[in-house]
C-alpha cells in the first residue's frame, strides 16, 4: 500500500526512480575470545581487501567525474590500508589475544588516532585522524557484513534519501543518476535545499521520518511541486505523476522563448532578475537561464571547496571569471559569510549554543583582517574585469558597515599606491538580513550605495525561527504582514535616498510573494537561476498598479501569513 509523506517542497519538479538510502549502517560489536586466530586473521584480509576493492571503485569515478583534488583523498586511504606497520599489530593483536578481528581493528586503529590528534602542531597529521577513522568504518562495515552507501558509485537512476544532506554532499551528486531528494531534516531555505535548486533536482526535505519509512530499492515518487512523497506508490499513482512530471518539463520549456527578453511588467515597468550562484562555474548556467545580473555570489563556497583558504590569486581569477562570464551585467559578491551551517574545517571556529546567532559574517571578518583584506584586494582586482558591486553580509549596525568600508577604502588606497590599477568606482552594498538594520534602513541608505534584502535570514531572525528546523518551519512565514511591514519600509527608506533595493532571499523567486515585491517597488529580483524564466513569465502578465494596491491591502488590513496568501491567490486568479 503506498505510503505518503509530508515534507517540504524546496525544489520544483517530479522524480520516480528506486530509494537509495545514504543513511551510515549500525557499526556496533562485541569483543570476542575466538578459537582460530589463522582463520579470524584471513577473514581480516578478505574484509581489507573488500575495502580496498570498494575504495579502488570510488577513486576512479572520484577521478573521472570530479577531478584529481577530490580523488586524492580515496588514495589516502587506501594508503592506510595498505600500511603494513597498522596491518600487522591488527594481526598481531588477534593472534596474541585471541581476539575477534573487528576488536583488534578497532583497538589499533584507536591508537592512531589517539597519536595523530595529539599531533596539535601538525595539522596535516591531524587531519589523518579523519581519514583512520573513515577506513576504519569502511573496513567494519565488511567485517560485519553492513555496508556502507556510497553515492559515488550509483549508477542508475535513484532518488536519495538521507537524515540531512550539507551543501557540498548536494553539490556532488551526478545530475544523471539523482532524480530526487528527500530528507528528515531542513527547511525551504537550508543551503543544500537552495543547492538542489540550482542543481534542477526536485527535492522535498524536513519529512522527519523519511530514512525510517524507507530502505534502499523501495519505489519512491519525489513531488517537489506540493512536498509530498510517495513510497511504493500504486501503477496509476506511477502513472499520474509520471504524466504530471512530463508537463511540468513541457511548461518549463515553453519559458525558453523568454531568455533573452527583457523583464517587464504588463504596464511597461521594467524590474531586473538576477541569479543566486555559488561557483564562478555558475554564471554560464545562469547567463542561459536568462539572468540580467548576478545579485549574489555566496563567495564563501570558494573558501568550502578547498583545504585551506583561497590565496588573493585563486580569489582574483574566480571573481574575474564570474564578471568576464556576464559581459558587463553587474555581478553582486558577497564577502564571505563563513558561520552558521557553513563550517570550514580549516578554521576551526569556537563551538557554540547558536552558530546563526553567533561568530560568522561580517563578524569574522571584522575580527580576523587578514582574511577580509585578501578577499577585498582580490574583489578590487577582479573590478577591473566588469562591474563588480561589492556586498557585506549580517551587517547590524551603522558602525559594522563603516569599519567595513574604511577597510575597503584602505585596501583600495593601497593597491593604487603599489601601482595596480583599480576601477574608479566600485559600488558598497549591503545584506538587510538582520531585523535592526531593516528597521533602521534610513540611516543606512545615506551611507551604502544599495541594498539587497535576504528574507531566507531576515524570516529566521524576525520570527526568531532557525531556517534549518522542521519542527519551526511553519514561521517561514514570507506573506506575513509582518514581514512585509518590514520589507515596504526599507524599499520605501532606500528610495528616499534614491538607493536601489533587490532581494536575494529565497522569498523574491517565490510565486505568490514576487507580485507583492513587485508592487511595493522592488528593484531587482535575485533567485535561484533556475526559477528565473518562471518569474519573467509571470511578471508579463502583472500590473504594477493593482499590485501596490493589493500589497498595501495586505500591509494594512491583512493580520496572518494565510491571509495575505489567500489575498493574492484570489487575484493571482482572477
Ligand atoms: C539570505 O539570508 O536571505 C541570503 C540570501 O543569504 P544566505 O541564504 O546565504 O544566508
Ligand atoms: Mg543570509
């Protein structure tokens, strides 16, 4: 009988394919006196052999689909594996204490790990904890028969089902094999949800439960348009989504004729959408989805996607490719906002009660200089290339954005007086995420050159709601007239000023809240580029006019999410 789980949509589309589960197997055992030390030790070879067959497989479609840097960690491992001072004491121990070869493992294994954190001066060893650790799970796995998923290997199409997925497990899963995600955890606007939407995957995440209804193999329908799955769904369920599936794919294509149009509404106002992108890689992909801007580079998957921070040259040629890819259409980056749910390891950051609350942003970067100067250098460089604007993230108060500038201004001052030539100007902005910088947009707009509205942190923090919690997902509340007291007023406090005012929250791609952003004046429209032709297609059909009405409608009279959200259906409607 088919099974329906309630989750939440965080990517459009519909995916059917088999459950494949990437849930980590119970590794438990006992110690065990054993009786026939020759025969525990052959079943340690085969296992370690297995292991390195399995890891052999990894490293070379590692290789192939992503490239030397990420493979070299599997032939790390199987380094370890193949060490023959570890290999032997495991031996050893077996043989001296008549012990099972799952204990011995672990025991030998525990020492070297015990040996590499203590190495606190030595981060390179330091890291090879990990890497024992990883090899031996792998080689327990095969010693108890549990086997491990591993995502690399899949080969045919599945839909993947995990406890939570982080942004770069998201990022490498292969296009051509993952049709779908489902999750226990996350909300709308969690960054592997936000990933998966540049990636075109349909995804439903925060089901709770989803990794304890579903086993590897089940038949799964992933619908990322309502936020349902259907496990071991039904032939006519199979063949109703199927059916809805392939419209949905034929509606998407009927946008193409829009890429390269420009966004105006139906009374001739014209409103720029712009891409969300995390790679420099994704402003191709975005210049094809018809993007007439780049309105946020989250700059801190560069430094996510390496092993140490970016020197000021890796930094100056991603940016440069970033602005050279948009021929002159401005490009918005972000200084990086390190913090939160995105952690590096290569900077270990104190452990606290509320990382979203806590040291991240703007924060770091005013703290620790050096990090921020190189980037700005490396920004200021790359302007040379294109119109770079400049954003600040988690900004607060007036006195962060100053000293933000004043560093800029430093760094600016300093290139120009090593002789670098630098872009006469180069716009500052700023991210109004945080509840007292909208209430104070006023005083801000006098001194940023623009703003750009992150709902997908201005939500969390209005409605004090954490953007990751599904049991708080339903203070996601984009349509509350709350929340859009509070947007109305810094477009209105920017306008003033004769500032601009885009959003790059998740809110400004969405289809109800656009028309409502639309009439309360908003400039540009920053979302993922995947939802860009959708936007403009429906923007042809609005009317500026009767939307600031309604939104003024919603902003005065209106009380609850679901108020508003009823309002503009009606007339979204009509
Ligand atoms: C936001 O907070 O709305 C935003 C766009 O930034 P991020 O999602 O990276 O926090
Ligand atoms: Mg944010």
């Amino acid at each position: 009988m088919t099974k329906t789980l309630k989750g939440i949509a965080a990517s459009d589309g519909i995916g059917i394919a088999r459950a494949y589960c990437l849930v980590a197997p119970d590794l438990s055992f006992q110690t065990k006196t054993i009786a026939d030390s020759a025969s525990e030790v052959k079943r340690l070879e085969q296992a370690l052999q297995a292991a390195t067959s399995d890891l052999t497989q990894i490293r070379d479609k590692t290789l192939a689909n992503l490239g030397q840097d990420e493979a070299a960690v599997f032939e790390a491992h199987m380094a370890i594996l193949a060490d023959p001072d570890m290999v032997g004491q495991i031996k050893e121990l077996i043989t001296t204490k008549m012990i099972n070869a799952e204990a011995a493992l672990q025991t030998v294994t525990d020492q070297f790990i015990t040996i590499f954190d203590g190495m606190t001066d030595n981060p390179y060893m330091q890291e090879r904890s990990a890497d024992v650790k990883d090899v031996t799970k792998r080689v327990l796995s095969h010693l108890l028969n549990r086997p491990l998923p591993d995502p690399a290997l899949i080969d045919e199409p599945v839909i993947i089902v995990a406890h939570d997925l982080t942004p770069s497990e998201t990022a490498q899963m292969n296009r051509q094999f993952v049709k779908g995600f489902l999750t226990d955890l996350g909300g709308r606007t969690s960054h592997s949800a936000i990933m998966s939407r540049t990636l075109e995957i349909p995804a439903v995440v925060g089901t709770e439960n989803a990794t304890q209804e579903i086993t590897t193999g089940m038949s799964l329908i992933v619908d990322g348009l309502d936020g349902l799955a259907l496990v071991t769904p039904t032939a006519t369920e199979l063949a109703q989504f199927k059916h809805q599936a392939q419209e949905f794919v034929q509606e998407r294509a009927t946008w193409q004729k829009l890429r390269r149009v420009p966004t105006v509404s139906q009374d001739g106002k014209h409103v720029v959408l712009a891409a969300n992108v995390g790679t420099p890689d994704d402003s191709n992909g975005a210049v094809a989805a018809g993007a007439e801007a780049i309105g946020l580079f989250r700059t801190e998957f560069l430094y996510m996607n390496s092993d140490q921070l970016p020197s000021e040259d890796a930094q100056f040629v991603a940016y440069k490719k970033v602005v050279m890819a948009m021929h002159g259409k401005p490009v918005v980056i972000r200084t990086m906002d390190i913090g939160g749910d995105k952690p590096l390891t290569y900077l270990p950051l104190p452990k606290e009660m509320n990382p979203f609350l806590g040291y991240r942003a703007i924060r770091i970067s005013l703290d620790r200089q050096e990090i921020f100067r190189t980037q700005l250098r490396a920004l200021i460089r790359a302007a040379n290339y294109g119109e770079i604007r400049i954003m600040f993230p988690m900004i607060a108060t007036l006195d962060e954005f100053r000293a933000a500038k004043q560093i800029f201004n430093e760094e600016q001052q300093r290139l120009v007086a090593s002789g670098v030539s630098v872009a006469k100007k180069i716009q500052l902005g700023m991210m109004v995420e945080i509840p007292a910088a909208a209430i104070s947009a006023d005083q801000f707009a006098k001194e940023v050159d623009f703003f750009s509205i992150g709902t997908n942190d201005l939500i969390q923090y209005t409605f004090a709601a954490d953007r990751g919690n599904e049991h708080v997902s339903y203070l996601y509340q984009p349509y509350n007239p709350t929340l859009l007291r509070l947007i109305q007023h810094v477009i209105t406090a920017a306008h003033k000023e004769g500032k601009s005012v885009a959003m790059c929250g998740e809110m400004a791609g969405d289809r109800l809240a656009a028309p409502l952003l639309l009439g309360m004046g908003l400039d540009e429209f920053s979302m993922s580029a995947t939802s860009i032709l959708r936007v403009r297609s429906q923007m042809k059909q609005l009317k500026t006019t009767d939307w600031a009405k309604i939104a003024n409608q919603a902003i005065q009279h209106c009380q609850t999410n679901q108020e508003v959200k009823q309002l503009v259906e009606r007339h979204l409607q009509a």
